[in-house]
C-alpha cells in the first residue's frame, strides 16, 4: 500500500474498543492507550484501504490518566519502507493560536451503509494555551460541531487518530471534553509521550532512527508549509560540490555529492573550559567538533582551505536535521547562506530580514510575508556570512554594523563568519560574542584522504558509462593512479607542501590523472598547468569539436579571461554582470581578429561558461570564477602583461590587492621582480608604523621568495628589514611571518630571553614548516613557558610522528602540558616520552592497543576522543595514577568497571557516550569522585542519577549544548550542601531550582 502523504498514514485500531492510530513504521503504530486498556491482548489495525485487520503487540501503554498513549507492534508490514511518506514530528512552543491543523481518525459520526468505517478530517485551530495546565493540545474545530452520537460524542473512535499541523505530526486526539458542544477536541502532546521513559526505551528498540522532534515555534502554518519547500531547495543548491577536475573524465558533470566530497578539516581555537579545567579541550580538534558549542564563530582559512565548502555542508545538512551528533544543536535551524559577493554584486552589504532568504537566489518561491523576521525572532536561524574578505574594504565597517546590529536584535541566532586570515583584526567581532576558529592547512593524512575521496569521486562517474569494458579500464587506471599519486605524496615534501588546501590538492589531483603523472614543481607551474589543462585541449581529448562554433588556444582564452579578472580586482568585485563581462570581452578581442572573425562578444562569453570550466554563472547575471585563486592569477598576469606593475605597487597596502602581487612575481622576469620587490621595500620604509609595515615587509619576502632571481643586495635588503621588525607581538604579526614558510627559519630567534606569548607563536608556526624546523622546535621544547612547550607538543600533528618523539618531545618536560594522541604511529612512539601530565588519545584504537601504547607511561590526566571501536577501559587498571578521564563520542563503550579500581578524582562525560545508567550498572557507585562534567545534549533526566553515582560529589560542570523541550531542573541535587555548580547555557535552556545554590552556582 503507497503511503504518498501523512494523512496517508492513518489507521483505524480494533480492540475493546474502536479507536483511530497513525503508522510510524511500517510496523509500528502510536495510539490511545484507553481505546486498548481493557483486553491489550486482543489488537488489531487496519489501514487506509486495507482488506483485513492484523493482528498487533502492545510494546508499551501510558497511564490513560497522565500519558494517553500506547505504541503498537503490527504482525507483519502493512507498508514497503520506500513508500511511506517522511514523518516530522513536533512540539508547539508557541502560545499563539496556530490555524490549519486537522485531526484524522474513523469517529462513530462518519460511519456508513452497514456500520462500515469511513475517515474523517476535522480541520481546526490548535490553541495550545487552553491545555497547558491539564498537559494537553486543544484543537478548536472550524465548522459547526456534529450532532450527538448513539454512545454520546460523535467523536467517540477519533481517540488515537494523528493531529497535524501542516505535515507535522503534534499529538494524537484523546478525548471530546464536556461543555464545547463537541466543537472541541482534546489532544496528548507528542512530546508528552517523548517524555515517558518506558515509550522512548520501546521506540529506541524498535525504530532506534525515529526523527527528531521539531520545535514549532511559528502560529501561520504557511510557514511550516514553505519551511519544508526550502529545505528541498537548500539541499538542491548545497548539496552538490564542484570538485576541480573531475569534469575532464568524459562528460560536463563535475558535480558530487557533497557527502562524497566532503572532507572533515582540523582547525584551532583558543583554551576554553569551565572551572578548574584547563584541560579538558586541547586547542586543535576537527573543525565540526568545535562549532557545535560556538554560537558565533569567526572562521578564518587561507585561499581554497574549504570554508565554503563548509558553509555549503553545513546548510544543506542543518535543512534536513542530518548533522551528526557533535552539531545536533543545529539540526532544524533554518539556514540562510549569505554569499558576501552577491551581496556586493547586488549593490549592497546591509540586506533586511526579509532578503535574507533570497539573496542565493535559492530555487524556491518567495516565503510568506515577514516569515525571515519570525525565524530570526524564534532562534531558529542558522546565519552563515560567507566570505568577508570578498567585499571591498570600505564595505567591511558597514556589513559589521548590519551584522552586529541584526545579531543584537535576535540574540538567539547562531552565526558562522568566513574570512581569510588577515582580512580583519583578531577581535573584529569580539564585542558581538564571536569566537574565533582557524582553518590549519590539510595534515599528511588530511592529503592521502582528500586523493581518496578525489579518486573514490571520479569513480563514481565510471558509473555513467554504457561501455562497461571501458569503464572497468576506467576505474582501473583511476585505482591505479590513486596509489601512484598516494605514493608520491609520502616521499616527496614539496608536493605535500603544494597540496595543503583542498583547491590546490584537487588541481594535483587532476593534473595527476590528465598527465598521467607528470606533476608540477611549483605553485606557478601549478596554476600554469591548471589553465593548460583546463582551456587547451580539453574538448580535442573529449572528441568535442566546436559545440559553440568557436575555437581558442590556450593564449587566446588566457587573454580574454585576463581582461575579466582584472575589472574584478580594479573595482574590488567577486562578480560581474553578463553586460559587463561582455563589454571586458568587446576590448579584449579588439587585439584578438582570429577571435572576432568567429562570433560575437556574447558568443565568446558563453563558451568560456560552457566551455573553459573556469567562469562560472552561479546566480542569474553573477558570473565568477570558480576560484579567487583563479581570478587572482589571471588579473596578475594582465598587470605584468599590461606594464601596469606600479598600478599594483599604488595597491600594496590594501590588502584584497595584495594576493595578486604574490602572484604577479611569478610572471615577471629578472628586471620587473627586482622593480617589485624594490617597490615593496620602499613602501615599508614609508609606513607610519608597525602595524603597516608588517604586510608590506613579508609581502616584499613572499615575492623573494617566489622570484626566479634574487641578487645578494636585495635578498639581505628584504630579510634584514623583517627580522629588524623583531619577533611577532600578536596572532596578526605571527600570521604575516607563518605565511612565509621555512624561508623565514634564518630570522627565528632562538627561545632564550622570549615571553611566554613570544615564544609560543613561534614555536607554533614552527609546527606547520615541516622537518626542516625541528632542531628549533626542540629548543622551544626547553622553554620554561608552559604556553611555548603547549605548542611545541601541539605541533606533533603535523611532524613525523616517530622522528619528532624521538628528538623533541623525549627531551621535554610534559609533565604539564596536553600532549593529543591521533594516530597509531604516534600511540606506539609514547614509550620513547618522560612523563605525560595530560594526554588526549582520539580516533579508533582498541583497548589492548591502548594498554600497549600506554605501557610505562605515568599519566593523570587521560581524554579519550572520538573512538567508535573501544568497549571496555581494562586498559586503566595499570594506570591508577589516573586522577581525571574525560570520554568524548565513544559510543561502543559499556565496560567500566576499572573506574571502581581507581581513585578518580574527576570524570567528564560528553556526547556520543554512554549515560551515568551504564555507568552505575558497570560499576556501583563511585564514591572516590568528586568532580563531574557532563555535556547535556539529549535530555535532563540524567540530572536525578547524579547523586547515585557520585555520592560524594563537590563539584558539578554543566554544558548545555541543546535547546531542551524541558527547563533544566537543579532541584534533586540540593541535599548536597557542599555541592558547587558552573552551568555553560550555550542553549539558553531555562534552569529551574537556582534559588537552593546561592553562590554555590555560576551560570554563563
């Protein structure tokens, strides 16, 4: 039977009495517990359409009294899985009468012919207001009541039957209440029954992927109805990903999946902890695991490091609640993409409300009158502001008002901002509550996962081909030239060092496969080959002849892109209009005749779009190109190639100018570097302080060292003016000097007479410049600063894991520093390190590999992260010295017994672990432990079994990480006296019970 809608799903249930039910699964049906209450044990359902009633097993019924509900088992589906219409299932948080609701179901009133079952919908207003005190729905019927029925009501047989609004299940009719003439209808509210542990337990048996439950928090039902078709049409913008290079195996398609695509990135953010707990998050973690606690984040990535990517995942994942569990709390949130070049192309950075869902130019009608403002007022917006750095610098102050001011405004609104690292200051967004996240450049590992996922992508379009032997030969070669590629990377440095973005390891990726393995030395020779590729030859190697009637050489379609790229860099623009790029073509061609004699300006831009795979018209009249990076590179060359050199030096100070001199050194020959990288040296001479003369002086040593040829003058001339700056005294400063790589080691000074501040910025960016820099790292190591020898470790990711235990770490005092465990290489090289104070262990390892890992080691403080393959903590019985565990996202973990086996002063349990339930049927009580952080993100019923577990508890630390359908009740854990408690509210949760604490609690 084809369930095509929710009203589809409505089913009549046959027991003592007649009642209506609607069917979760295909064998799972919710209904009233009264309608079985006097012979469960005798239950049948017939569905819509049905022939014969089947036979059900009650899994579990309420009290009719308090939870009118009860969750039956049908014998066998009723329903393939595949037909069912999707089930949303919500909760109504707002006090406003919400009109075009219906209740479904098969009442006494509509029966017909020889007492035969006909359904019924009853359209109404659901005033949840009227029910609040008696825990129930109200829905007011929109039509004149029925007549009275031979038993009474005329409803009697609607008990059980769904009640919608819109395509969302709330609640399940219950009862005709006296007085309402029958006009009225009374409702148990899902999440009443969501809240019944003995319902949740049976659903987590029996469908353990039932959805989550919706907030509704809006009154018009137009806007849950246009809620869903936008959904649908961010997921259709969002979810595809173009990935650079796969279009050139045989066909135009170089869209994928974005979940095949995608590729989880680490990034780094400041210490944040609740009292007491310095520890308990090391500083680098993988980009999604820091968000889900950041309301508002500034994220920062080099060109191409995948922050729209990002953004883009992010959106079309929150519009359909399929976000994993460390970012739940954004699962519903309505995303609005705010691409900050289409704003500026739209010729403005201050947008109101109501055009925030309209500026992507989303595949969707336009919303209901003022729907943005109610989304925005209700919290339920997810704002992602992508790309700052694209709009002009005197447009930044004002889009920081626009956000600032709309922020303060709506408060509950989480926000992500994308920028590049210094396009605004540290503390921009500081004021507004924004905290501050750095893309770091792609790991060893990182590299070999994206040439994965680049070649497991272009598989996938092996799939398209009807030639099978041709496409077995395909995946072949593709598997073939994966492990090549793969190869290369592990023994060659100065690839990896190229392939640190997920841009420029797509354009390997690509150049790998298309020159079967002829792979570029430099970052030039890198974009050279990019272009090659991309517009010489490609249509000659497809068997693609003229398809617009045109045909260009690589020069010529250089040329023609050249004039595009730099209007958009002389007027500070991301985007043009079709108008104006074709005007940039109408000049371009006026030198170019064998270009004009083969069609229009018009003409010629359309090839490009179809046929280059560098322009690109994402919105309608918006083209760009597929990349800044692009962009930058081409409107480099024009400057070269123009002799507009000082027109470029006129810019040096502005920074979305200065890319494009980085770039411009390597078109130049000997005399135009020397003419440049003078140009620039004289521009820092000329600063008015510091704080201009930083870029300029590193941009004058990227362009060194980016020249062909440097004379010995000039080389002296450029490092001795930076290293006269002296070491960096901010991230901003620390940031210009790390741009430069190992170049910059020479001017490092040694660690002796550094601060702490100081000394750890620089041994951070020796981190991220390879082996060369470890005999200054293990200088650092000897640093007396416990900031400067947190960042030595902290490096470890990016090093040889067994190499830099050896001959950095083995020498350092870590005693009290966090050392993170990330591979098994680096879990097998511990035994080589002195005693670790404080170390965090993530991703799979056994728990004999951990006790081998950990064999000699005298640890205290242990955070285990992210491992879905642990089951027990055995391991732990040869560590008593372990005073503080952490657990993080360990699902498969059941076995703790060995915390009864160590005097474990505390213990901090995240999401993704197990509940203090399995805990305490694990082990008892745990009287040694005083201290206890959870992170609440599913509930607040394990509050009740705090004290059981720890009954001598003295300190408890709360992260609200999610918006609860409940007040978070502190009540039951006042008979401790001494108890002190820090409550994190990220979610804004309201906290009930606060008046028994005194100043015993802190809430932030």
């Amino acid at each position: 039977m084809p369930v095509r809608s929710v009203e589809d799903r409505l089913v009549a249930v046959l027991a003592h009495r007649q009642g209506s039910g609607v069917l979760l699964t295909p064998r799972l049906v919710l209904t009233s517990a009264h309608v079985i209450e006097a012979d469960p044990a005798e239950v049948r359902t017939l569905t819509l359409g049905g022939k014969h009633p089947v036979r059900c097993e009650v899994l579990w019924a309420g009290d009719p009294d308090r939870c009118d509900a009860a969750l039956l088992k049908i014998q066998h589906a009723v329903a393939r899985e595949g037909d069912l219409a999707p089930l949303r299932w919500g909760e109504i948080v707002t006090h406003q009468p919400v009109q075009g609701c219906q209740a479904l179901g098969f009442p006494q009133i509509q029966r017909f012919g020889d007492d035969e079952l006909e359904a019924v919908q009853v359209p109404g207003t659901l005033v949840p207001l009227s029910g609040r005190l008696r825990g129930r729905y109200v829905l007011r019927s929109d039509h004149h009541p029925p007549s009275p029925g031979r038993d009474g009501s005329p409803w009697a047989g609607l008990s059980g039957g769904p009640v919608l609004i819109g395509q969302l299940l709330v609640g399940i009719a219950a009862e005709d209440p006296m007085g309402w003439d029958h006009s009225s209808i009374d409702a148990v509210p899902l999440a009443s029954v969501m809240n019944d542990a003995g319902f949740t337990a049976a659903l987590l048996e029996h469908w353990p992927n039932a959805p989550a439950l919706e907030r509704i928090h809006s009154p018009y039902p137009e806007d849950i109805a246009y809620e869903e078709r936008y959904a649908k049409a961010v997921k259709a913008r969002y979810s595809r990903l173009e990935i650079f290079g796969l279009d050139d195996l045989g066909t135009n398609e170089n869209s994928w999946d974005l979940d095949t695509a995608y590729l989880s990135l680490e990034a780094r953010a400041p210490r944040r902890a609740l009292d007491g707990d310095q520890h308990l998050r090391p500083e680098t973690h993988r980009v999604e695991d820091l968000l889900g606690s950041r309301p508002r984040t500034v994220l920062r990535g080099e060109a191409g490091a995948g922050k729209t990517t990002l953004v883009w995942w992010l959106a079309s994942h929150a519009a359909c609640r399929t976000l994993p569990a460390k970012l739940s709390a954004l699962n519903g949130l309505v995303p609005f993409v705010v691409p900050m070049r289409s704003l500026a192309a739209q010729g403005t950075v201050t947008p109101t409300p109501d055009r925030l869902p309209t500026i992507a130019q989303l595949p969707v009608e336009g919303p209901p009158s003022g729907w943005a403002g109610r989304v925005l007022e209700s919290g339920r917006a997810l704002l992602l502001v992508d790309g700052l750095d694209e709009l002009p610098q005197p447009d930044r102050a004002p889009a920081r008002r626009w956000l600032a001011e709309l922020l303060r405004l709506h408060p509950g609104t989480r926000c992500l901002v994308t920028v590049r690292p210094l396009a605004v200051g540290d503390s921009w967004l500081e004021s507004e509550g924004f905290e501050e996240l750095l893309l770091l450049p792609m790991s060893d590992t990182d590299i070999q996962a994206f040439v994965a996922a680049w070649h497991q992508a272009a598989r996938l379009e092996c799939e398209r081909f009807t030639d099978a032997p041709y496409a077995l030969r395909q995946r072949g070669r593709l598997d073939s030239l994966k492990r090549d590629l793969a190869q290369e990377f592990e023994r060659n440095a100065t690839l990896r060092d190229l392939a640190r973005t997920p841009l420029l390891c797509a354009v390997i990726c690509a150049l790998h496969r298309r020159r079967s393995g002829l792979l570029p030395r430099t970052r030039w020779d890198l974009y050279r080959s990019a272009l090659a590729m991309l517009l010489g030859g490609r249509d000659d190697f497809r068997r693609i002849h003229k398809p617009e009637g045109i045909t260009l050489s690589v020069d010529d379609g250089q040329q023609l892109l050249q004039r595009i790229a730099v209007w958009l860099v002389r007027n500070g623009r991301v985007e043009l209009s079709r108008a104006q790029a074709v005007r940039q073509l109408e000049l371009a061609m006026g030198g170019l005749r064998h270009v004009r004699e083969q069609g229009t300006a018009d003409q010629v831009l359309t090839h490009l779009l179809n046929r280059s795979g560098l322009l690109q018209e994402r919105a309608t009249d918006a083209i760009q190109f597929i990349h800044r990076t692009f962009q930058d590179y081409l409107a480099a060359k024009e400057f070269r190639d123009n002799d507009s050199l000082d027109e470029l030096l006129g810019h040096a100070a502005e920074e979305q100018w200065q890319d494009v001199i980085r770039l411009v050194i390597g078109h130049c020959g000997r005399s135009e570097a020397r003419r440049v990288i003078s140009g620039l040296l004289t521009a820092a001479d000329e600063a008015s302080d510091p704080e201009a003369e930083w870029p300029l002086r590193t941009l004058a040593a990227a362009c060194a060292i980016g020249s062909a040829y440097v004379d010995e003058a000039l080389h002296d001339a450029v490092w001795g003016g930076l290293k006269a700056l002296g070491p960096p005294r901010d991230d901003r400063e620390y940031g210009f000097l790390a741009s430069l790589g190992p170049e910059v080691l020479p001017i490092l000074p040694e660690p002796e007479g550094l601060g702490a501040e100081q000394a750890a910025r620089i041994a951070r960016m020796l981190g991220s410049l390879g082996e060369v820099a470890l005999p200054l790292l293990k200088q650092y190591g000897q640093h007396s600063s416990f900031l400067a020898r947190s960042a030595v470790a902290t490096a470890w990711r990016s090093q040889p894991p067994q190499r830099y235990a050896e001959e950095v770490l083995a020498a350092m005092r870590l005693h009290d520093v966090s050392l993170r465990v990330l591979s098994p290489e680096q879990l097998s090289a511990l035994h080589h390190l002195d005693r670790i104070g404080n170390l965090s262990i993530s991703q799979d390892h056994s728990s004999a590999e951990l006790r081998r890992g950990l064999a000699g080691q005298e640890v205290r403080w242990l955070e285990l992260d992210h491992n879905s393959v642990l089951r027990d903590l055995h391991f732990l019985r040869e560590h008593p010295e372990i005073k503080h565990l952490t657990i993080t996202t360990c699902p498969r973990l059941r076995d703790f017994s060995a915390l009864a086996d160590l005097e474990l002063q505390l213990l901090g349990l995240a999401p993704g672990s197990p509940d203090l339930e399995v805990i305490a049927t694990s082990t008892g009580p745990l009287p040694q432990t005083t201290s206890l952080i959870l992170t609440l993100a599913d509930g607040f019923s394990v509050i009740e079994q705090v004290l059981q577990v720890f009954p001598n508890l003295s300190f408890l630390g709360l992260h609200v990480l999610r918006t609860p359908s409940q007040p978070l009740d502190l009540s039951a854990l006042h008979i401790q006296p001494e108890l002190r408690l820090d409550v994190l509210n990220t979610a804004k949760a309201e906290i009930l019970g606060t008046e028994h604490f005194g100043d015993r609690l802190r809430v932030h």
